[in-house]
C-alpha cells in the first residue's frame, strides 16, 4: 500500500547557492518526522524557480518520490495569497475583521484545487491512500471522488476550526464544506476543533454530525482528532550533538549570568508577539527583581514579507522591542534581544537549551510544535519551563506546561515569573512528565493513528451495517429488511422526522394515510 502525500507545495526548495533544503514550517517538520516502511509519493505544486525543464534535470530520487504540479505564477498567487492566506488563514484563527475574499481569487483556488486533483487522480490506484493536507487543498476530496477515485481519501486539517459561529462568515461555506466532505476521514489537532466543525455541519449544512462523523451522500465519513507530534528521538539526539553544545557554550560565555525567556515564532499576527512583548514589559514592571537578570530573546521568523499587514506586524514588533529597551536597559543589559532571522537546527536547539523558559503567546495556533520541540531538547540537569498560551492545540498536550491566557497581560506575566521561580526539583520533574509522553507518542504514532483510522473509515459503507433509512425511500428499506428476516422481530420507529415529516409545530406532525397504510400492512405480515 503507498501512501500519497499531497500538500500545497512539495517540501523542499533551491537555496541562494542553488541547493536544495528542506524547507522550514510546521507540516514539513511534523510529516518529515514520520518513520514508515509504506512507499510514499508526494505530491504539490513545484517548489519555486523549479519549472518542468527543470524538473527533468532533478536527482532520481527526487523524481521517484514528488510529483510536481506546475501552475502559473498569477494563478498560485491567488489561490495562495488571495484565498488561503487572505482568507482562511484568518477566519480560522479567529481574526473574522482580517478576510479579503474576492470571486477571482476564489475561482483560482477552485483551479489551482482542480490542477492538483488532476495530478494526483493520474497517479492512484485503489490499493493506495491518498492523505492530503491543509487549508489549501479543501475542495481536493470531493474533486478526486467525483474523478472516480476509488481509493480511501483522508484530510488533515493544521490550524484551528474556528467556532461556527464565526465559519459562517465565509462566502464558500458550503463550497468548502462540501469539498472536504468528500474524505473518508478528517483529523483535526484538538478535540474543540472536531466538536466545531461537527457543529457547523449541523448549523451551516444541516447534516447531523457528532464528534465521530456523519453520513454524507450515503458514505459514512469518519472524523477524528489526531493531535501533531514531533520526532522526538531526533530532536533528543541533536540537542546534544557537538554542534549544538558548541553553540550553547558560546551564547551562554558571551552573556555571562543572564537568564533567557525564548520566544520562536513566525512573524505571523496568529503568534501573538504584540501580546508577548507586553507580557515581558509587565514582568519587567511589576517583577522588578528580574530587571537586569532576565532578556527575552526573540527569534521572529520572516514571513510573507510583501504582505502590508505583515509589514506593518513588524514595525509594531520592532517599535515596541526599542521602547522597551529604551526604558530598561543599562550598561550591559539589553532587555529584549531580537533576531529578525531563522537560524539553522543546532542554532535553534541551543536556544532552547540555555533558555529558562519558552514564552509561546499564540493568539490561536492549531498545534505549535516549537512548545514540543523545546521539551524533548531540555538538559535533564537544568530544563527550562513552557509557558504556553491556552490558544494552543499544545496546550491540550503539554499537561506540565504553565498555562496562560495572553491577553490578560499582567496574570500571564505573573504567570511567568512564577515559571523563572520554580525549583530544580519541579523543573525536572515536569519535563521528565512531557518528555515521557511525548517519546511515547511522536510524529510516527501521529500518521500511524490516523492511518489505520483511514483504512477502517467507511467500512461501515462496505458492510452495508447501520445504513440510514432515508438514504433509500421507506418503503424499499423496508422491503429489504423484511425480506431477510428469518424470525419475528420488533422494528422501532421514531416519529417526529422519520414517520412524519419535522413540522413547525406539534399538533401539524400528523400521521400521513398513506404510512399509515403501509404501518397496517407491515403489522400484517407474518413474524
Ligand atoms: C502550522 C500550524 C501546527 C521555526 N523557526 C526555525 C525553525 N522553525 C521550525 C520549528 C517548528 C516549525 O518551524 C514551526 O512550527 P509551528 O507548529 O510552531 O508553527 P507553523 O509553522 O505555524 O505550523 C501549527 C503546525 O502547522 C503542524 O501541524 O503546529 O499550529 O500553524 O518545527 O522548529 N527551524 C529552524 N530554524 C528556525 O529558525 N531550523
């Protein structure tokens, strides 16, 4: 059985010297640190500056294991942009005033979807899953049923799903819940973002579905929360490389007995940075003890960099990181170090190593693995501690971490002056916590789960067992069951939807003749 990977872009991209990397971001880091026997084929669009004359000239490798799709640079634009970034990016994650939704940008999505489907409809049989990925590819389910694909279908959705209340401020709701409908499966992070998205196919389809799923086009599909993970063995193993410990020595040399609150995070309006820096303000203000003891550091990853509100984000971050120098700092400490940079791994892993405590402040975030990450690099000798907002998927996941509610700025920042309090013993003690569960549950148990979940999904379908009766006009179901019965039996009947029609109000929910017709004829026959 193969598996086929599909995601908006394949994970991979030509550096400045012309080498390919991997490329960097929550998916590539949770799917690269999966460990499966099962024969895998990945497929997305080309990675930028690789067009299909360049495709030819790539390794062998790479040809056996990604399967390009090539679109137009107008086109990726306004799907990428115009609809995935420009609209559901912020509607999931709670940011409703943020949406730009256009009817052009939309119908490149609706291509850019088709492109794919297209693609990946050539290249499965039905012995392979196809396990697609995201907030791109909604519409990607239904495309590839309704190009006959016979194998099982599974969707991963990475962000949030927002409350129903707000989902229904889309102009696609429907577009978009009927596309992704079309899987036999669809995970999600956390069980608050299963129960919502049940919720909105009540409330936005009406269709009635709970936390395990719903039957849609007379198909079973199965819904099911698979919360992200890491491969922690990896992370364990170069956290303390050479490297590392290199790096780790030379940071803490060169700022001799300063303690670190770490921030790492996309420059991103999800992670919350305006947030966390008034948290650090506040701790510096009303903890005035830590002031010249403790720094934030803060790793802003460059992010959609030509987008306004992006660029606006960083000017806001970098006005307030110099008004909080400006007011804290004396000769030979600065409160806030700032890096607008991502850095290499080992970097990154001693960052986390000689840091007190990671400060995540997440307005919303479907997981954060960095919160994962930092755990499992921890030195037994001396972890720091999480800090993590209760917006989180991680927060369901790291049960030591402390938790916090960002926006209430002067209870987080109480918050994490506790955490730069805590004793060696109740340090210890909460990694050893997190890092167990999460040695025992990493980014392989993660695809695994949901895999044998996928293989199960819609077997329901297969068997025929507990088909609804309404998928076939009442008689006809009848029909078949009282043909098969072999000794008496009690049929149960609901009344109010099933005998009669829903109506307004209950003294209209009467008996049609015409059932009662058919009740006095069933009740007529044998058994
Ligand atoms: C999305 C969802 C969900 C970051 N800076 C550097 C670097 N990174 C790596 C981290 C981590 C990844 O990037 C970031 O992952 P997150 O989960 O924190 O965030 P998103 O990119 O927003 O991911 C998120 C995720 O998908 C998975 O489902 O958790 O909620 O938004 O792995 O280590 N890596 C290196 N240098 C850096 O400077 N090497």
């Amino acid at each position: 059985m193969r598996w086929i990977i599909v995601s908006n872009r394949l994970p991979f991209r030509k550096n400045e010297a012309g080498e390919l990397t991997r490329s960097s971001g929550g998916l590539v880091t949770a799917l690269s640190g999966v460990q499966t026997d099962a024969e895998q084929l990945w497929v997305g669009i080309a990675p930028e500056g690789i067009d299909e004359a360049a495709w030819q000239g790539m390794p062998l490798d790479y040809q056996k294991s990604y399967q390009p799709v090539f679109v137009d640079e107008n086109t990726y634009d306004a799907y990428y942009n115009g609809i995935a970034n420009d609209v559901f990016w912020p509607l999931f994650h709670y940011e409703g005033s943020m949406i730009k939704f256009s009817l052009d940008n939309w119908l490149a999505y609706q291509r850019v979807n088709y492109e794919i489907a297209k693609v990946v409809s050539d290249h499965a049989t039905h012995d392979d899953v196809i396990w697609i990925h995201d907030f791109h590819l909604f519409l990607l389910p239904q495309m590839l049923k309704e190009m006959g694909v016979s194998c099982r279908i599974g969707f991963f959705l990475h962000i949030p799903f927002p409350s129903s209340e707000l989902f229904r401020q889309l102009p696609v709701r429907h577009e978009l819940l009927q596309g992704v409908m079309g899987a036999d499966l669809i995970g999600f992070h956390d069980y608050s973002y299963a129960r919502h998205f049940a919720n909105t196919l009540n409330n936005v389809m009406n269709i009635h579905a709970d936390l395990r799923g719903f039957w849609w086009q007379q198909r079973r599909v199965e819904i099911g929360v698979y919360p992200v993970s890491i491969d922690s063995a990896h992370f364990q193993q170069e956290a303390t490389s050479a490297e590392t410990l290199t790096y780790a020595q030379q940071w803490k040399t060169a700022q001799p007995g300063r303690r670190w609150v770490l921030g790492v995070d996309r420059l991103d309006y999800t992670k919350g940075l305006v947030l966390k820096l008034q948290i650090f303000a506040d701790l510096l203000e009303s903890h005035p003890q830590y002031r010249g003891q403790v720094s934030l550091l803060q790793l802003a990853i460059p992010t959609r960099q030509d987008v306004d509100e992006y660029q606006k984000l960083r000017s806001e971050v970098e006005r307030m990181v110099g008004e909080i120098n400006g007011k804290y700092s004396t000769p030979g400490y600065t409160p806030v170090q700032y890096m607008y940079t991502s850095v290499p791994l080992h970097e990154l892993l001693a960052l986390y190593r000689q840091s007190a405590a990671l400060l995540v402040t997440s307005r919303r975030d479907g997981m954060n693995l960095v919160a994962l990450e930092y755990v499992v690099a921890q030195d037994d000798e001396d972890p720091g501690v999480v800090v993590l907002s209760e917006f989180t998927g991680a927060a369901s996941m790291l049960s030591e971490a402390l938790l916090i509610n960002p926006w209430d700025i002067h209870g987080s920042a109480d918050t994490l002056a506790e955490a730069l309090g805590l004793s060696l013993g109740e340090r210890q003690e909460r990694k050893r916590i997190m890092q167990s569960f999460l040695s025992h549950y990493n980014a392989s148990d993660w695809a695994e789960s949901f895999m044998r979940d996928l293989l199960t999904a819609g077997q329901e379908n297969e068997a025929g067992a507990s088909q609804p009766l309404f998928s076939k006009t009442a008689p006809q179901a009848l029909q078949e069951v009282l043909s098969s019965l072999k000794s008496q039996v009690y049929l149960f009947l609901d009344y109010d939807g099933t005998l009669v029609p829903i109506q307004e109000r209950p003294e209209q929910a009467v008996l049609p003749a015409s059932t009662r017709d058919l009740m006095a004829r069933l009740l007529a026959k044998e058994n």
